[in-house]
C-alpha cells in the first residue's frame, strides 16, 4: 500500500519591533532573566495592553508579501489556557478575524515551481520561557520573552513532503527578513514551525488522522521529523492500528517523536473578544501607504541583479539568498558603480571566506566601501587582479585595502617616461592606423592599444595606457 503524505504548517515569526506588543518593555532577544517585564506583560491583574502600531503595520507587510487579502475590519480575542510560561492564564490572539486572510506562495522544488496556499495570518503575544533544571529539580520561568508581538501564519495542507517545507520555510524566512519584519534568526527562537501530517492512499478523499509536531525551530529539525513521522505512521498503518490525533514533541538527539498531549481543539479554548482592546477599521490610505513601503524582494533583486547589471542569473541568487550579503552588495556598489566586478568578487572570494568561517555573513564586519575601493584598485588598474584574494584576507583582519596593498608592496609601480616613449615609437610606427583614429574610425584604437600592451609587457596598467593613448590621439 502506497501511502501520501499530507502536510500543512503553521509559522510562528517573532516580529522586531523595538517594543513589545502591548506594553513598552524592550521586545530584544536575550537579558538578564525577568529583567524585561511589567505589570502588563507579567499578567498583573488590573492592568490594560495598548496595542503597539508598528507590529500592526508589519504583520500587514507580512500579508502583502504572500499575497493574502488585508481584513478592513480586524479584532483581537483571549484563548484562554493555563501554562507556567504564560503568567494571564490567556494569550491575546486573534480568531474569527485575523489581520491576513487567503494568500499563496511559489516556491521551487526540484526545478518545479509549485503554489503553496496560505490559509490566514494573525497577530498574537508570544509566552515566557521555561527553563528545566533537572539536578536541581526545579523549572524556571522566564518572562522576558512575554508580549513580544508573534504572527502566525497559517497554510492550506498543500505540502506532500519534507522537501517542500523547507523551500517554503526557507522562503518566508528569507521574504520576512527583506520585509524587515523579523530577524529571521533560528537560533535565537525567532521562527518556529509547528507541523501537520498526515497519510492517506493518493487520490483518497478523505485524509488520515493527523499529528502535530511542535516548534521545530531549524531546518534539519523539520525535515528530520516530518520523514520520522512519516515513517511512524506508515509503520503503524501497515501493522493495522490506527494513528491517535495528538501533539508530539520532536527530540534531536534521538531523532523520534514522542507524545506532549492529546489534541485540543479550538473550543478547548474557550476563545472569546478581548474587552481590553478595540477592534481596528483600516482605511485604504493607510493601507496603500504600509504596502509603499514594502522594501524591494528578493525576487525582484534576482531580476534587477540579472536584467540591469548583467549577472548571471547564478550569481544573482547567491547574492540575493542571504539579505546581509545582498544589502553589502548594494552598499558596496553605491560606493563605486561596477557591479559585475564587485557581484562576482563576492560569489567567488568572499562567499569562500564566509564558508570557511574566517567571516560571518550575519555579523558582517567589513566596510562596503572599502570592498568596493578594493574592486576600484584592480579596475583601474593600481593592484593586479589577483592581489585582490590577498588584501581581501587582510581586510577580514581590519586593514583598509590601502594599507595592505602598501604593507604588502602590492602597487602596480608604473614608469611614466617610458609609457610616454613606447606611445609615441608606436604612434610614428602606425601612421596610417593614427590617421584613421582621427578621421573618426575609433575602431583602430583597439589595435593601438594591443600594439602598445605588447611593447610594454606588463610595465603599465592597461588603464593608464588608454587615458595617455587617447590623450595624445586627440592632440
Ligand atoms: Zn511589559
């Protein structure tokens, strides 16, 4: 029997926003532990949330850029439950009327385009963090983490496989970090996935039962699980037992997954309207001016890299895969305008320093411009091409391109006299060719130039040859 997996996700995305969703405190990453709370994010009783703007604005940004429908009318409801993490006994989220309805993504898989649906977006509060201490044999709870603004995204079960998760994973990380929504930083906890599966025959209308597997916050955990689970199921189908709805945990270390809790359903939670909040009505100036502000894709990147700069389409999205490298790229190039030059450097040298570790791609520590002053040595032709990799290696060290083509006596050392002398015998020996070049057929200049590379072996950057040849054919 060949079973079909079916699979829908739902994404949690930390939003990075400078304050938390209801209350002031720092929504940061990280702090001393409870060093980031008040009476409103602690749950204190009698105190009232004020909605931050900015993390409304940005989960509209989120909407726009995965094509969903904007609600005009938008409202936030408790969904009550009790964890230690979560010191109101409720979470401020939105149900019967999130910010995002409706919306798809395309995403690559195997060379195949494919559009994965997305069911709704909604804006929530995230909870504290327990930590275990299992030789003392107590938890800990911190709530540093309580309040800071959380979307969820939810898909349609469009998803038959763990490669398929992450492409779009990895695609709705890569479009909220470009939106400037969220850091997009797995380590940090900032993106969590909570997944669905299922089996059932192909082309079976009804699905299997179904499991969740719980925030699993790194690519190769996700795909670990879904193929575990995978796996799981089929085994006990085949064996004649039935597949129990619950939620699981995925370990790491064994690679399994194992029970948390039965599935609850929604009206376990006994949602209703928050009374602490007034519902939004957005008008569609406001909204018009959040969607012109939406900062430029990587996709459109990838098209304006390739169609106006003329790289390879490879290239492009090398540079466009991770949102730090492709913001150096544009600084670099707005320090000077080569983008060929400075986009293949890139790719081939730098992108090898990053992968060797030497640098990292998130904290980069180099400065654009002086890249870029780098590139302009070897295009003007004062260092040679290949001292690039060396002054580069420096560079990761903190010397300007200067300083280390100075240090490591890498100036293309240039004789000016005898520039102008080889010039000249060259001009008197190609009279005709001289002639041509100043009755307007400039095509000759190559010749001259080739003619005159060839006498000087090397002694001269061809960029100096050409401004001194054109000087002198113009007199
Ligand atoms: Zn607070």
């Amino acid at each position: 029997m060949k079973l079909y997996p079916t699979i829908g996700l739902e994404i949690h995305a930390e939003l990075t926003t400078n304050s938390k969703v209801f209350c002031t405190c720092s929504a940061q990453f990280g702090g001393e532990p409870n060093s980031r709370c008040c009476p409103v994010c602690s749950g204190l009783p009698g105190t009232l949330p004020v909605l931050n703007a900015k993390a409304v604005e940005y989960i509209i940004k989120a909407g726009y850029i995965m094509n969903c429908d904007i609600s005009r009318f938008t409202k936030w409801d408790r969904k009550n439950y009790f964890y230690p993490d979560l010191p109101k006994a409720y979470q401020i989220s939105q149900m019967p009327r999130p910010v995002c309805l409706g919306g798809h993504v395309n995403v690559e898989v195997d060379g195949e385009t494919r559009t994965m649906r997305i069911n709704r977006i909604h804006l929530e509060e995230d909870a504290g963090k327990l930590v275990h201490d299992d030789s003392m044999r107590v938890s800990l709870a911190d709530y540093n983490r309580c309040g800071i603004p959380l979307i969820e995204i939810v898909t349609e079960p469009d998803f038959h496989s763990a490669a398929e998760v992450v492409a779009f994973f990895e695609k709705i990380r890569l479009m909220l970090q470009y939106a400037g929504v969220c850091d997009g930083r797995l380590e940090q906890g900032s993106m969590r996935c909570d997944v669905n599966i299922s089996l059932a025959e192909k082309n079976f209308d009804t699905l299997g039962t179904r499991t969740e597997v719980k925030n699993l916050n790194s690519l190769r955990s996700i795909q670990r699980a879904i193929e575990y689970e995978i796996y799981r199921q089929t085994e006990l189908i085949e064996n004649g037992e039935r597949v129990v709805q619950e939620t699981l945990h995925f370990n790491d270390a064994t690679g399994e997954t194992s029970s948390l809790r039965s599935k609850e359903d929604a009206h376990d939670y006994r949602y209703f309207p928050d009374p602490d909040i007034p519902p939004i009505i957005f008008t569609e100036e406001e909204l018009a001016a959040i969607k012109a502000d939406i900062p430029e894709m990587p996709e459109m990147r990838v098209k304006r890299y390739t169609e106006q700069y003329g790289i390879s389409a490879a290239d492009a999205k090398i540079l466009t895969d991770t949102k730090s490298i492709s913001d150096f790229f544009e600084s670099a190039v707005k320090a000077y305008n080569a983008p060929k030059a400075i986009g293949t450097f890139i790719v081939v040298e730098l992108m090898r320093r990053i992968n060797l570790g030497e640098i990292s791609a998130e904290d980069m520590t180099l400065d654009p411009a002086d890249f870029a002053h780098l590139i302009e040595l070897a295009e003007t032709g004062k260092i040679s091409k290949d001292s690039r990799k060396i002054i580069l290696r420096d560079m990761i060290d903190g010397k300007t391109a200067e300083r280390s083509a100075e240090d490591n006596n890498l100036w293309i050392k240039e004789d000016n006299e005898l520039l102008e002398k080889t010039i000249d015998e060259i001009m008197a020996a190609n009279p005709k060719a001289v002639e041509q070049y100043r009755n307007g057929e400039t095509k000759v200049f190559g010749f001259l130039m080739g003619q005159c590379g060839k006498a000087l072996k090397g002694a001269a950057a061809p960029a100096s040859i050409k401004t001194m040849l054109e000087q002198k054919l113009k007199q």
